[in-house]
C-alpha cells in the first residue's frame, strides 16, 4: 500500500506541482512563492490528516527529478497503475490473457503505450480500464482497515 502511495499519489502530486510552478514561473515568482505552491500542494494532498509546517514549503528543493528530469514523475504513477490494471484484466481473462500480455512486453517501447495497448485489445483512454486498478487498491486499503 505504501507503494501504491509513494508511486500513484505522490508523484501524481509531484506532477500538478510542477505544472503549477512552471506556469507561475512565467510570472518571475520567488522561490519563496514555489515553497508555497508545494505547501499547498500538500495540504491538499494530506489534508487534516498531518499538520504540514513552513518548514515543508522547501522539500520541492531536495527531488531532484525537477532539476534533471523535468515533468518525469508522472511516469511513475502512470506505470504503477498501468501494471495494477493490466494484472487485473490478467485476474479477470486468466491464461488467455498471458499470450497479450508477454506480446506487449515484448513491444518495448516501440509504440506509444496507448497505440500498443489498443493493438491489444486494451483502451487506455477510456476511465475503465483504470478504474479496475484503482478499485485493487482500494480493496487492499479497505482489507488492511479490517485488520
């Protein structure tokens, strides 16, 4: 569950928070402007259930990502649900999904994600096929709730 968090929820936040910045930063803001777009970033994303202090505005400063590989984080969220999704229409379809599944491993990177799934059969643009991943993750926090 924590690298659900760390991989979709974070990085997604990490995302929005580069996309905030760099539009601001047309607007030649202060660093201290950019601490306080990542602060309320994350107060948005923890909400009342951490007290985010002044001292957390700064944090946007230590990823490095955002120096060497601008607009990368995304990446990750959208490989870890990407996975979760795939193993569930691997859950739902069985063996007869294998075949499709090894097929686009095999592809690599030869094909944007979403012209190379759709050869498959798979249609990322539509909310379903993520839903389903989404509704796993759900159901581990909902069963680590119970414990």
């Amino acid at each position: 569950i924590d690298d659900f968090y760390a991989t979709i929820g974070r990085q997604s936040f990490f995302t929005l928070f580069e996309i905030e910045a760099h539009n601001q930063i047309a607007n030649s803001i202060t660093v201290d402007d950019i601490s306080n777009i990542y602060r309320d970033n994350l107060k948005v994303q923890f909400g009342n259930s951490i007290d985010i202090s002044d001292d957390f505005g700064i944090e946007w400063s230590c990823i490095p990502h955002f120096y060497h590989s601008p607009f990368y984080c995304y990446s990750y969220s959208f490989g870890n649900l990407l996975a979760v999704s795939l193993f569930q229409t691997y859950k739902n379809e069985g063996e007869n999904f294998v075949s499709t599944y090894t097929d686009i491993l095999a592809a690599g990177g030869s094909q944007k994600p979403e012209k190379l799934l759709k050869e498959h059969g798979l249609d990322i643009t539509k909310s379903k096929f993520w839903q389903s991943g989404f509704d796993y993750i759900k159901k581990q926090v909902d069963d680590l709730a119970k414990l």
